[in-house]
C-alpha cells in the first residue's frame, strides 16, 4: 500500500517568488541579476525568505515586474555587486538561509518576478 501526502509547511499570501537558478550568493548576501534593457543587467541585492525546488520568495529588493535573470552566472563577471556595509557583513556572518543555484538556462531568458 502506498500514499501520496503532501504536507502544507507555510503559507504566504501574495509573495514575490524567483526560481531558485535566478538567485545567487556573494559574500554572504544574495542577489538577483536585473534586465534593465538598453541600461543592461544590474545586481539587486535581496532578502530571501522560504525555498524550495520550485521557487524562493523574495521578502524585499524586487517589485512586481521586475525582469530577472535566469542564468546570473553567465553575467556575474560583466555586473558590479554592490559593496556590503558593515551591518550587512554582520548579518552575513550569521546563519544564512542557502539557496542552491544552477545554471538550468543557457540564454538569460528573462523572468518576471512572480506572486
């Protein structure tokens, strides 16, 4: 006998969510690389909530609309991460929620960000 049981862990109503692969960690803070079209892509320093194989909901950095990009590794060497202040290098040193990131698309396949 077998059984499929799916088991409600959190709910969040009207969450800003990325797929893990558009998330990225430096220097213990995680990013998201930003389409800006004829201004080019920019990092975007973010705060992440829960995860999981699907999605990472985005508690604050992006708005509704944002294009985020999908492959950030592929652009991480041409964009300029910003400089973490101390209070962020504090924060850092912490227990730090890890996403696992992979470069699952080959071209930079903008997303919009989610809800």
């Amino acid at each position: 006998m077998t059984a499929e049981v799916a088991i409600l862990v959190d709910k969040k109503d009207a969450a800003l969510q990325v797929p893990p692969q558009a998330v990225i960690e430096r220097q213990g803070a995680f990013y998201c690389l930003l389409d800006r079209g004829e201004k080019g892509i920019e990092a975007q320093q973010v705060e992440i909530g829960a995860s999981n194989e699907e999605a990472v909901v985005v508690e604050e950095g992006l708005s509704l609309n944002d294009q985020v990009v999908l492959s950030p590794e592929q652009f991480e060497e041409d964009v300029v991460f910003p400089t973490l202040s101390s209070e962020t290098d504090q924060l850092a040193q912490g227990d730090t929620n890890p996403v696992q990131t992979s470069a699952a698309q080959s071209q930079s396949g903008g997303s919009s960000v989610g809800e």
